[in-house]
C-alpha cells in the first residue's frame, strides 16, 4: 500500500471517552504539573538570583530566537500527527516513519539558518551567542519526540512519569552547577539533556506496544501532509510572534536589566498559565475524534473544556493581580525592582491566552488551519505595530499590555471563525466560577490588610476559599437542576 493510500484509507468512528477516562489523564497531567510547578519554586529562584537581571535578559532573548528557529523545525508536526493518530490509531506508524523523518531533516535545515544568524545578525557578546547555539539543540533533539502517539490514545500517565523523571534530571543539574552569572550556559545544556531523557523513556514504550518503524527520509511522502503542516506551522510562528517579540525587541531598545525583569515577570505569568496545555493535550484529541461527526460527545467534551478554562483562568488571574507585587519579592528578590508592576499587569494575559487557546482548539481539530492562521497572524501583526509604536518610548509596561491585547485579537478572531461550530454555554461556567472568585479575591484583600502573612500561606488561603466556594456553588446548582426536572 502507498504512503498516501495509507493516510487516506477509510477511519472507524473512535468510542466515546468517558468523564472518569478525562478526569484520570487529567489528574496524571496536574500531578505532572504539581511537579512542574514544585521544581520552579526551587530552581527558578535560585536562577534568577544568581544569574542576575542581565545575564537572565541574555537567556531570554536566546530562548526567544531559538523558539522561532525551532518552529521552523517543526511547522505544525506534532499538531498534526495527535490530530491523525487521534482518529485512526492505525496511522502511527506511518506517522512516525515519515512524520518523524521530514521533522529530523526541518531541524538540521533550521539549526543550520540559527547558526548563521547567530554569527552575522546576533548581538556581538559571546555569551548571547553561546546562548542562542545551545539553546537551538532543544528542538533538534525535539524531532524525535512522540509524547503526541500516547497523548492521541488519551494515555496521559505514560506522558507524566517520563515527564517527571526528566524534570526531576533537570532540577538536578540546575541546582548543583549553577553558582553565578557566569554559568548562564548550563541551563540550555540541561535543558537539553532533560529532552534526550524524556524523548529516550517515550521512544522505548512507544517501540513496544505500536511496533513502530524508525523514521525514514522520503519526501515523495510528505506530499499527503507536509501543506497542512506548513499552514499549522506558520500559525505557531504568528503565535510566537505575539508571544515574544517583545523580548527581541526589548534586546534591541532597552537595557539588559530591564529585559531581564521583563522575561522574569514572563516566565512566572507562563507557569500560572501552565493548565492550559494541560488541558489542550487532554481535549484536542477527543476534539479531533468526534470533529464532524455529527454527535452529542464532541458538544459533552467541548463544554467539560470550557468550564475547566474558565474554571481555572477566572481565579487564577485575579489572585495573581492581587498578590502580584509580594509573590514577586518572594520568587525573584530585590534584584528585579518593578516586576511586581509587570507581573500584575501581564495577568491580563491569564484571560485572553485560555481564551485564545479555548476558542483556537475548536478550529484545528475541524481541520479549519487556514482560519486559525489569520487568527493568530492578526494577533501577530496587532503585537508587532504596537510594540515598533511602544517599547522605544515605555518600554516592558508596554509589551505587558500589548502580549495581552495581541492574545485577546486571537481569541476575537478564533471566536468569529468557530461561531457556526458547536459552542457551549460558557456563560453558565462564568457564572459558577464568578462567585467563588469573588469570595476568595475578598479573603486575600482582606488577609492583606488585617493579618499580613507570607505570601505562599496567601495562595493556599485563596486556593481553598475558592475551591471550597466553587464546590459547593456546582452542588448548588445540580440539586436546582434536579428539582427543576
């Protein structure tokens, strides 16, 4: 059988996925997170305090350049493969043989146009070359990667046991080499070796229980994907466009320092927003499963999705702005004066990047690409004027606003083009999660005020108020909805 016979043969319909099934690969991807989150609070305080502002700036402007060359490594790859493997398991391998293969060879072609800009069009100081070289390792080593064969068979436990054990690598090599601004190259290094490990403790189940192929190099192939990858790929670049251009831009107008303050602010904004993949890796398959099909699942799961990102967003954006200025001091230290302005108004970014996200999911897995590529190029363009018009003058206040402001064009945008698709009552979750976030915004003010404590015994004060607010909040409504009927 051909290669794109074999992509294109006849798809049996997928068994609906059960709550229990969702709430399970949920609750594997949050330990995950718990974990993701438990290893910052140790290592991200410890590396922006000893790297400093500057050499911190450095670091972040290499992940900036790297994360676009990596994305001209793999244009929309991944996404595309968990959205085929999502509807017909029978695909992995030829997903894996040629899907694998085109991504091995996109990322030696872009690691090589990285090393070419970092030698004519780089700042001039060699650690930031150092830097950017290192940094573009990540996403060679990336083209082997194949969490999205478990993530496409709703097999999240896999993904979060092997995830842990590499961040738990990396923690480690953090924490007993990095002493000072100097050592600023061993974080890509690490990071580095953490995405060998992972990718070798994915690859060994993935070759057990699917048989799979090893990659092959057959660009007759790539003809049945590689158009619908490049159109996902450029949507990523756009997103990452209004997601860090501003650090660029930030290298190129203002000083170090301040870009260090910036990217610091940004990182810590980037793990309160850390559920959103989550729950992208546990709805966009079962999205992609029941797109077109026509049945009640895709609307059930489509509304799980919105209540959890609601859910989830509303509180967390409120509790950062009230906490932003204390939580700061405590992650990052006197060093980074201003970035409790910067974090507090960077939660912005908390509602408009879910919404973005939430409204973005519904378009791919109903194979609308081109769609959700002038949705996130909008948001692109909207972050780019507004930066070249802004950063010179007011400088990281203004990329906090304008990073928020383009993620909200998305989200707009995404909205308008799925707004003949199924859609769920998002404003029956806003108003579930709207009076517990009141509630726990009122015990955090108040906690502030009358009886001042650490800011960690604050988020678990707010974490409980809400939690215990929006528990009894759904019971409450479940007994109306059962009387009424």
């Amino acid at each position: 059988m051909s290669a794109t016979a074999q992509l294109t043969r006849e798809q049996s319909p997928p068994p609906a996925v059960s709550l229990a099934r969702i709430v399970n690969n949920s609750i594997a991807l949050v330990l995950l997170d718990l974990l993701n989150k438990a290893i910052p609070l140790v290592v991200f305080p410890r590396v922006v305090r000893a790297l400093g502002p500057a050499a911190y700036g450095r670091l972040g402007f290499a992940g900036a350049v790297a994360g676009f060359f990596g994305l001209l490594a793999s244009p929309g790859f991944s996404t595309y493969a968990l959205r085929e493997a999502a509807k017909n398991s029978a695909r992995v391998s030829f997903l894996v043989k040629h899907v694998l293969g085109a991504r091995i060879v996109f990322a030696s072609a872009s690691y090589t146009l990285l090393a070419i800009f970092t030698f004519l069009f780089a700042p001039r100081d060699g650690q930031t070359r150092l830097l950017i070289m290192l940094s573009g390792l990540g996403f060679v080593a990336s083209s082997l990667d194949m969490q999205w064969i478990f993530s496409a068979r709703s097999r999240m436990s896999i993904i979060a046991a092997r995830s842990a054990l590499a961040q738990l690598a990396y923690a480690g090599l953090i924490l007993t080499l990095v002493r000072g601004s100097m050592d600023a190259w061993i974080i890509p290094l690490a990071t580095l070796l953490s995405l060998g490990l992972s990718t070798l403790l994915i690859w060994m189940p993935a070759r057990r229980q699917y048989h799979i192929p090893l990659p092959e190099i057959s660009p007759q192939a790539w003809a049945t994907f590689l158009p619908i990858c490049l159109v996902m790929g450029f949507s990523s670049l756009m997103s990452m466009i209004y997601d860090q251009i501003d650090v660029v831009m930030l290298k190129y107008f203002r000083a170090d320092a301040e870009l260090g303050t910036y990217v610091a602010s940004y990182a810590l904004m980037t793990m309160a927003l850390s559920f959103v993949p989550i729950l992208g890796q546990v709805f966009i398959p079962l999205l992609s499963e029941t797109a077109g099909k026509g049945n009640d699942a895709g609307a059930k799961y489509l509304r799980w999705f919105g209540n959890a990102t609601i859910g989830l967003a509303l509180p967390i954006a409120v509790g950062g702005f009230i906490l932003a200025v204390p939580l700061t001091q405590f992650v990052f230290g006197s060093q980074y004066s201003g970035s409790g302005i910067l974090f507090r108004w960077l939660t912005l970014t908390l509602i408009t990047g879910p919404a973005a996200s939430y409204f973005g999911a519904q378009l791919i897995p109903n194979g609308r690409e081109k769609q959700y590529f002038v949705s996130v190029l909008a948001g692109a363009l909207t972050n780019i004027v507004l930066n070249l018009f802004l950063i010179p003058r007011y400088g990281a206040i203004a990329a906090a606003f304008t990073t928020a402001l383009s993620q909200g064009v998305v989200a707009l945008m995404s909205y308008y083009f799925a707004k003949d698709l199924t859609k769920p009552p998002l404003l029956a979750a806003l108003a579930i999660s709207t009076p517990p976030t009141c509630l726990m915004a009122a015990c955090l003010v108040t906690m502030r005020i009358v009886f001042p404590v650490h800011v960690l015994a604050l988020v678990a004060l707010g974490a409980l108020a809400y939690f215990g607010a929006y528990a009894v909040t759904v019971t409450l409504k479940n007994r109306i909805s059962a009387a009424s009927t």
